[in-house]
C-alpha cells in the first residue's frame, strides 16, 4: 500500500474541483438555500498567516456539510482591497497601489486555494474594481440624497511627517504610531454620514438576530443609549445658555461647577471677557496634541483651566459656578459641556479635589474625604431643595417635570454614538461622487456617469496642506457642473475603508451584474445572510456600519430584509508559541504555506480545528500540527482493513451511529475539536476490531471530509467507493442505535458499594437479581450472614441489606 503522501493528491484534487465547478453555486430558486459567509481579508503584503484558516476552516465545514444535505450553498470569497496600508507601502517603495494590490490579491488566493477551501471562486469580488465601487459610489449618492451624507468642520488627528489624518487609534502618547511626529490636531471640511439616525434601530434590531451575547453586548455599548434631560445653564450678565445633557437630572443640586471641551465655541465668543486667556490658550495647544481615545481614558491625570471672567448659573439652585475647560470633555459627544457632579461622578470628584473645587452630596451616603460617592440607583435625596425625602426614582420623575415645566429643559434620549466621520484625503480610496459649483453647491454627479474613476497618476503622495493627492491633479478636479453647466470641481477626498466592506456580501448574489447592485430576485433568495463569522474587533465598527447601510438600502426597497445577517459568531485568534499575539516584531509568525508543504493542508486544517474552543484563544504548537499529520496517516491506513462488505460492521455499527450524530451536531455548533476527537476515537475502534466493511469506510470519510476534504476524496475515489464523495450524501444516525443497551449499575452491602454489574437499561429487578447474585463478588459478601432486604432502584443502584 503507499503511503500518505499530500503533496501527491492535495493539488490534483484541488484541481479536480476547479476543472469540474464542483463550488460554483448557481442562482437554483427551486433548492433550499444556506449562505455562509466570513469576512474577506484586507490583502496586505506580508501574505496568510496561521489565524486566517481557522475562521475559514470552521464555516467551510458548516459549509460542505450543508451541501451535502441537499441545500444549495453559497460560500463566496473576495477583496477588501483599498486602504491605508497598500497606499503607505506604494509611496514607501515606489509601486503604483493598483500593482501592489494586485499581486497582493494573487498572492492571497493562490495561499487560500492550497489550503482546498470550497470558495465559489465564480463570485470574486475585489473592492477596488471599477465594477464593484461603481455601486459603492451609487450608495452614497442615494444617502445623500436622502440627507444622510453631508459637510461638516471637525478636527482631525494630523502628523506632518506622513502628511495624513490619523484615527485615534493610530496616535499613541501623541504621536504617530507609525513614524512616532508629534500628532496636531487640524481643523478640516469632512464627509459625515449621519449614523445617529438609525442609533434606535440599530439596537431594537438585535433582538431578531441570533448573534452570541458578547457581540449583542458590544453593539448596544459602543451606541451607547441612555435616557436623561437635555437643561439649560444660562452665563451670568450675558445672553448665553450651556446645554447640557446628564443622565441623572436629579443630582443637579450637586452640581458646582461646569466643564466646557477646549475646542467649546464659548471660549472664541468671549474671547474678550476671558481674563486668562494666554494660560487658556496655552492649553488648548496641549490637548491639540491627544486623541479623543486618550482624553477620554479613565484612568489618566485630571488637567484644566478655568475660565477666569465668566460664570454660569445653576438653573435650579441659582448659584453662581465656576466654568472650566479640560481635556476630559469632548466636542464629539453631546453638547461638548457637562455639569459636574463631583460628590456622585469619580472623574467629577477626581478633579474637584485637585483644584480645590466644592463639592455638595445630594444622596445620602458615602464619606466624601475618601470617596466620590458612586453614581447609585438608590437612596434618599439630601441638599435638594423640593426633592429633599425623595428616592433617586421619584427624584428623576421630579426633576424632569420641573425642568420641563420652567422651559429651561426637556427629557432627550442620547447616543454615545458619533457620525460617521466619511473623508479620507488620500489617493487609494473610492473617489466620492460629487462636484461642487460655486452657483449651485455640491451636485451629485449623474448616475449614469458612475463610477468616477480614480485617475491615473504617478505622484500619488499626499499633500503638504493636508488635502488629497487628486487635488493636485486639475485635469481632474476640474470639470462642470452636471445642474447649470458652469466650471466645477470634483471633490478630491476619497472614502474609508469601511465604504466597500459595508455592502460586500450583497455583491456575492449577484457579481456581474452591471445595471444594479444586484438582482432583487437573487437578493430576496439568498438574504439575510445565514451565517455570519468574523474577529471580535470588528463586532463594533464593522458590523454597525454595515447593518446601518443594510437598513438604508431596506428603507430604499433595495433589500428585502431588516438586518444582514440571521446569525453571527466570532473566533479566537491563534497566538504564537510563546502566547502572545503574532507579529512580525515579536518573530512568532507562522506562516501557513511552510505547514502545508512539510505537512500538507489537510494537516493544517485539521490541527487548526483541533486546537481547543472556537471562540477563545490558542498558542500555535508545533507538536500539535505533528499529532495531526499522524491522525490523518492512520486514516490512510484505514484501507488495509477493508472489506467486501457493504453494511455497517455489527459490532461496530452502534458506535458509528454515535460518532455521525455527536459530529454532526459539533460541526454545526463550531465544535469540530470535539468532533475530531469523535472520529480519532472510532479509528482506534476500527484498528483494534481489525477489520472494516465499505459502508463503514464510507461514513468515516464523510464525516471527516470537511475537516480533511484532500485526503477523504482522494480514499474514496482510490478504494472505489462509488462516484466522488463530493457527490454523496451526509449519512443519517439510527437515534436507537446512539442509546447504550448496556449500563453499569454499582451493588451495595449495607450502604456500601462492593462490586459494580452490567445490565441491559430495561432489565426488570429478577433480572437484575439474577446477574448481581451471578457474580463472584456475591458469595462473599452473603458468606455467614442473612439477606434482610433488597432494593433496586431502575437504572441507578441495587442495594442489598444483611446482618
């Protein structure tokens, strides 16, 4: 017999599969469908690495399952393909970003086809095509059409070495994380898409979705929804009101001083009346250097500066308080002003200690020497005014009837949640589809003249004022406007990356189709989209983009359904060896294409399904991968067991009928660890029973074939099994058969366990009796004594009292 050896047959098969469509999936009305999908990877030049089969491998096997049940499946794959990166790596080494994407995408999907995933590789898309960005463009122009796209001033994190804006997670300590300049902060006109819109939505929804709770968790905090009042503190001696928003009306009493964000338009205004405003000034140029994200960190030391010359006046109590500024409030969230309540709000009470500002307990309890009083759902109200006696409860109700009855306030609901900030100034993106003409404004440009291609050039390095590479280009910027005829410019900012991922799975229904996104039929067919596996990083952002794109698109009738996805999970990633994350900087990357040569795909695939709990975290071990290449060399040598016989094996047909039900249920619940050692443990059954008949063969490859589908076909195919078993059906368990007949049950003397008999489950007690007194243990517990009683409890124990 030869021996197991992948290089010889993982290629021919995969092949094989190519040549005979078997994954191209056809628009078949007529068939149940199931739509698995996994998040298509940005295709950066460093290639797979280990992490990106296992999320893969787990839906691929969902997948092939699925199909061998008859339904018709939809398992596409594709190119997250513009962005940041591929960009810096053009301008760093001189490569058009269209070329390094492009051998980037090659590079990936020959990777991807080696590991024989079951990709319909008919529908490939890639974000960067003029084709698939032509509806990402149309998108756009049918939001702002709708008033959810529009222009808006916003300060961005800006480093004058790379000449980019910068999110706040790419600034670290105030500087670039990639070059390490000091970050500015810029002022600049900036796409916004109106997100907050839908913030309602978004959250109700997820209650008609089966996403794991981690995820349901993450999308409600991060929009962040909370119910309070929106109150009005006037500025003494002038004709100004701070809004506020606070969640807690009720402690307004408390409230003793206010705290506007740096960039608070009150500051300019009263410019004049500010008698520090060098000392103001001064700090303002500080915190231009932070990110949102370290301004709003917890744990961070409390700065700030009053405004010296202005104060304002708390509306219920009618005294005077102080204004501060600091970095701790910011102008992207509510009104960029905050009443401070430093007796029941920890970052309140952290800086009124530090400057020495006063502070009112108005709910009994707490040492305020000690402690800010936690912000609490209980207790009596103090220092209140009309609400003294009143609990927090009755407190709010209160608090916002009077507001509401004043006129200075009104119940709000708020949003953590921002806009979405849409403007990229850089080359390799989507061009936006507007012009703006200084008669008529910004002017969609015409359907029809979709998509605005992004120009040919061969600088395609940012600027040094900030704006985008196409600025420079004015035989591009330069056109007329489609409304009035007259000279116009083309907007030169460019898209997010976020832009292409947000419809993608929509373009899979349909990829070719040049006079809509996609066809309404193939839409109404395949969406929602069955299931849905990503990373947990992108259970925010990601996924909230794309399911508020996803009810745009429904509002507009272009999609039948509320929600994208029916069903999402996540996975863990695959640490190095030594625990920690892999990156290049840490040298613990592994790199899949070396496993797949030494020890074949298969090995790969299985080890990686093998490791431990889909959802948590696992070292990469090497050891590991061995133990799976022996795994699959004892499948191989399963055919020297063969037989002629074509049903189950008797003796060990119950445990096959186990093992198809346990793995069949572990597949579908992303267990295929537990699964693998399901099977691992039928083939040690098989070798120690030393023979196998051709259905029992046939069975065990197909439950491993989505795990190992290289080395089950090429088994199959070798020993003659009937057609290919990518053909075949998934084989159904006898649920009679999964029932042991035979259980253990333990035999008491007097209250203690002797000796433990086997029984079949429906054995009455004489039976039972009979086989307990048959054993050899028996005579020597009754030797010299007398049988009092006997008691058998079915199924669980037979007791027997003697004295």
């Amino acid at each position: 017999m030869s021996v197991y050896n992948p290089k010889d047959i993982e290629k021919k098969w995969q092949d094989f599969w190519d040549e005979h469509d078997t994954y191209v999936t056809k628009n078949d009305y007529d068939k149940e469908p199931f739509y698995a999908l996994v998040e298509f990877p940005y295709p950066s030049g460093q290639g797979l690495h280990v992490g990106h089969p296992r999320p893969y491998t787990a839906l691929d096997i969902v997948a092939r399952k699925r199909r061998y049940e008859g339904y018709n499946v939809l398992y596409p794959m594709g190119w997250d393909a513009f962005g940041l990166p591929t960009e810096n790596y053009a301008i760093k080494n001189k490569i058009h970003p269209a070329k390094v994407t492009a051998d980037n995408v090659a590079r990936f999907k020959q990777q991807l086809k080696s590991i024989g995933f079951s990709f319909d590789w008919s529908r490939e898309i890639n974000t960067t095509d003029p084709e698939y960005y032509k509806w990402t463009q149309w998108i756009f122009l049918q939001l702002y059409k709708k008033g959810l796209a529009y222009k808006h001033e916003m300060p961005i994190n800006w480093c004058p070495s790379c000449k980019v804006g910068l999110s706040n997670e790419e600034v670290i300590g105030g500087h670039c994380e990639r070059c390490g300049t000091e970050v500015i902060r810029k002022v600049k006109s900036q796409w916004m898409l109106k997100i907050t819109e839908y913030a309602e939505r978004l959250i109700n929804d997820l209650d008609d979705v089966d996403y794991i709770e981690r995820v349901k968790t993450q999308q409600k905090n991060w929009i962040g929804r909370s119910e309070g009042a929106e109150i009005k503190f006037p500025l003494k001696d002038l004709n100004y009101e701070l809004e506020i928003f606070t969640t807690r009306p009720d402690t307004i009493f408390g409230a003793t001083y206010m705290v506007v964000a740096p960039e608070h338009p009150l500051i300019e205004e009263f410019k004049d009346k500010l008698e520090n405003i060098d000392e103001i000034e001064a700090y303002k140029e500080e915190v231009s250097k932070k990110s949102d994200f370290e301004r709003s960190e917890l744990n961070q030391g409390k700065t700030g500066v009053e405004l010296k010359g202005i104060k304002a006046i708390n509306p219920i109590s009618n005294r005077e308080i102080p204004i501060w500024i600091s970095d701790y409030v910011l102008m992207t969230y509510g009104s960029g002003a905050i009443m401070a309540v430093p007796a029941h709000d920890t970052r309140d009470f952290e800086f009124a200690k530090k400057f020495g500002l006063e502070i009112v307990p108005v709910i009994e309890g707490g040492n305020i020497e000690e402690e800010a009083f936690v912000d609490t759902n209980t207790g009596i109200m103090i220092n209140s005014g009309f609400m003294n006696g009143l609990n927090v409860k009755e407190a709010i109700e209160a608090m916002l009837k009077h507001v509401e009855d004043k006129g200075i306030g009104h119940r709000k609901v708020n949003y953590k949640l921002r806009d979405w900030v849409f403007s990229r100034q850089r080359y390799w993106g989507e061009p936006i589809p507007l012009v703006y003409c200084e008669d008529c404004g910004w002017v969609p440009v015409p359907e029809e003249e979709l998509p605005v291609l992004l120009p040919e050039v061969e600088n395609y390095e940012p600027t040094d004022d900030g704006e985008s590479p196409l600025s420079n280009i004015d035989s591009w910027v330069n056109t007329t406007c489609p409304h009035c005829g007259k000279p116009a410019k083309r907007e030169t900012d460019t898209m997010p990356q976020w832009a292409g991922s947000s419809w993608y799975y929509l373009r899979y229904t349909d990829p070719k189709n040049d006079k809509s996104l996609a066809d309404p039929e193939a839409l109404k067919y395949w969406t929602p989209v069955n299931w849905y596996n990503g990373g947990m990083e992108h259970t925010t952002l990601h996924l909230l983009y794309s399911r508020f794109w996803h009810k745009f698109l429904y509002d507009l009738g272009i999609v039948p359904t509320k929600e994208p996805y029916a069903k999402r999970t996540s996975h863990g990633m695959i640490l190095g060896g030594n625990g920690e994350k892999m990156s290049k900087s840490r040298g613990n990357v592994v790199n899949p294409d070396e496993i797949v040569d030494q020890y074949g795909a298969d090995t790969l695939r299985t080890y990686e399904m093998f490791i431990g709990d889909f959802e948590k975290n696992a070292p990469w071990s090497d050891n590991g991968v061995k133990g799976s290449r022996r795994f699959l060399e004892r499948v191989w040598n399963l055919q020297e067991l063969l037989t002629d016989l074509e049903e189950y094996t008797p003796e060990l047909e119950k445990s096959i009928h186990k093992t198809i039900k346990k793995v069949s249920e572990d597949y579908e619940h992303l267990k295929a660890n537990t699964a693998i050692a399901a099977l691992m443990s039928l083939t040690n059954e098989f070798n120690s029973f030393g023979k196998i008949s051709r259905k029992d063969f046939r069975t065990f490859l197909m439950l491993l074939n989505p795990v190992a589908p290289h080395i089950t076909e090429e088994l199959w195919s070798a020993n003659k099994l009937g057609g290919y078993l990518n053909e075949s059906k998934w084989p159904i368990y006898d649920k009679s058969k999964t029932v042991d007949d035979e259980i253990e049950i333990p035999v008491q003397f007097n209250g203690k366990v002797r000796y433990t008999v086997k029984i079949t489950q429906y054995a009455t007690q004489d039976e039972v009796k009979k086989v307990v007194e048959e054993d050899e243990n028996y005579k020597t517990q009754i030797e010299g004594k007398q049988v009092i009683k006997e008691i058998y409890v079915p199924k669980k124990i037979y007791n027997i009292v003697v004295k």
